[in-house]
C-alpha cells in the first residue's frame, strides 16, 4: 500500500467518527474543569470562608462586589457543568462560561491563557455546534419539530 493510500484510508476512519460523540465528549471536558473549580468552593451546601477571602483579596473582579462575585462563581461553576453535561440549554451555558472564562483571563490569572485559550477552543465549538444528537436539547428541538403545527400554534 503507498503511502497516499495510507494517509486516505486513515482519513476515512476519522471522517467516521461522529460529531455527536466529538460534541459529548467537548461537553464532558468542559464541564469536569468547571465542576471541580466548583467543588474547591463549597463545603457541602455552604461556600467557604476561603472561597470568600479569595474574591476579596485576590480575584476582585471589577464592578461586582467580592461576596456576590464569589456566589455568582460558585453557582455558575456548579449549574453550567450539570446542564453541559445533560445537553440542556447547552449553548447558553457555554456561553455562560465563556463569559467567566473572559472574566478570569481578564482580571484573575491574565498568564494562564494558554488554558484558557483551551476552554475558549471547547466552549466556541460547543457555541458554534450545539451539543449534537446526544442530549436533551436535540431531544426537545426534534420533538418540537415533529409537533403538527396546528397543535403548536393553540399552545
């Protein structure tokens, strides 16, 4: 086999894997580096009195007060992940924590872009795509599509 012919049928096999599974598996990355950020916050159902001291003596976001910024993180890290992860309301919650990834490239660890120019890669994709087939919101967008639009119009 020449080496063209070799380079070919590899390409075949990776044109074969399906979107869906690369959107999954962008989903679940993501999620596991927001989700793990989010535990270091809470102790249980309580933030941390650390979480706290950070955002106010070293994260201090602009324009939002340190407490507030410190729950909204919190939240966000906890709530986006989960609904990544199930594949709802996916491209809001992406955008979500892209807007957080800005936040902390920005005004938190300016340096640490070459990580978060690796977040920005995953969540743009997820943004641009969608969560693919594998996920509650293909589930919901194709059964609303498939409702006669007489039904969807008395709703």
């Amino acid at each position: 086999m020449q080496a063209r012919q070799l380079l070919e049928a590899g390409r075949g096999l990776a044109e074969r894997i399906p979107q869906s599974l690369l959107q999954l598996m962008a989903r679940l990355a993501i999620a596991n580096v927001f989700w793990r950020s989010g535990r270091t916050k809470v102790d249980g159902f309580t933030i941390r009195e650390e979480t706290l001291f950070l955002f106010r003596e070293e994260y201090k976001v602009p324009l939002l007060p340190s407490d507030f910024a410190a729950y909204l993180a919190t939240v966000a890290e906890h709530a986006f992940p989960i609904l990544l992860v199930i594949g709802l309301a996916t491209r809001l919650s992406a955008l979500g924590l892209l807007g957080m990834t800005l936040v902390i490239q920005l005004f938190v660890i300016p340096g640490g872009w070459p990580e978060h120019l690796l977040w920005f890669s995953v969540l743009l994709l997820i943004i641009a795509r969608g969560p693919g087939a594998l996920s509650l919101d293909h589930l919901l967008w194709t059964s609303i599509a498939q409702t006669p639009k007489m039904m969807r119009s008395a709703a």
